[in-house]
C-alpha cells in the first residue's frame, strides 16, 4: 500500500510543476489561436483537469496538452456553432457596437492582432498550428507529435506556412491605413 500512495504523491508533485510550467504557455498557444482570453483560459484549465484525471503523465507532456487542448477547443466551437445557429432560427441576432477608442499604443496594437489574426484565418489549419505552436517555443518534434506529422517535415512544413503567412500579409488589405 505505501507503494500506491508514495506513486499517487510522485504524480501530484509532478501534477503541480507541470501546472506552473506548462499552464502559462498553454494558455498564452491558446489564446493566439482563439483570440478569446476568456475561452482559451477555459480550455487550459480543462485541460489540466483532463490531465489530473488521467493520473499519470504522458511520455510528451507538451504534445499531450496541445492535442487535447485542440480537440477541446474544436469541440467548444462546435458546441458554439450549433447554439448560435439554434438561436439565429428563434431570434435575429443583432450585432453590439463597437468598444470605445483606447489609447493610440494599445489601439495599434489591437490592430496589429486583428491583422495577424486575420492572415492567419486565411491559412489553413495546419499552417495556422504549426506557425503557432513554433512561436509558442514548441521543439520541432514537439510539434511533430501534437499535429501527428513527421519530424522530418516539420522544418519543410513551416517553412511553407511561414511564407504562405507572409504572402498573405502582403497581398491582403489586412493593415490599418
């Protein structure tokens, strides 16, 4: 029995330095992905819970979060989809007017978001991780692991989705004027 317990206490010390390590970067992939605060801190969370209830921790941690996190995520915007369009047939959905202006740095950089936001909505899925996952600090086979591709190909893949993104930027009307 002390074995159990001495094994049960190894995976909650593991648990917590995983939660501090590993939250703040979950989130921070999240909430570029999303672009909802609110929704990526929900996922992390959830995820973290899914994590706990496993009771061990997976061989590729990082990986593990990403991937459970995305489905997560995928789920949530089809439960989310399917409420909205439930609500759009009972009542017409009226649009809340804009925010009040903020300050010229924070609106630049609101701008800055929504533009970048916006080329990366235009790639596909894939390109659209990988560029993220790599600039959260994901190692190649990191994300290798969380996208199901070979390692071999992640350096060719962002190399493709880096300039996919960049011609984007370019070609589209996404900077302010």
């Amino acid at each position: 029995m002390p074995t159990d317990r001495s094994s049960a206490d190894d995976f909650e010390a593991s648990f917590r330095t995983a939660f501090a390590t590993r939250f703040p970067e979950l989130y921070r992939y999240l909430d570029r992905l999303c672009g909802d605060a609110a929704l990526a801190s929900d996922v992390a969370q959830e995820t973290f819970v899914r994590l706990f209830g496993r009771g061990e921790m997976p061989d590729d941690l990082r990986a593990w979060l990403v991937s459970v996190a995305h489905n997560l995520l995928r789920d949530e915007y089809r439960r989310n989809d399917r409420q909205l369009r439930l609500l759009a047939s009972r009542v017409a959905v009226e649009r809340i007017g804009e925010a009040p202006p903020e300050a010229d740095a924070e609106l630049l950089r609101e701008e800055r978001r929504a533009a970048v936001r916006a080329v990366l909505d235009t790639l596909p899925e894939r390109d659209r991780r990988l560029l993220l996952l790599r600039h959260a600090g994901y190692s190649y086979r990191e994300i290798a692991e969380a996208l199901g591709i070979a390692a071999t190909s992640v350096g060719t893949l962002l190399a493709r989705a880096t300039a996919a993104f960049e011609r984007a930027l370019q070609g589209g009307d996404h900077a302010s004027s």
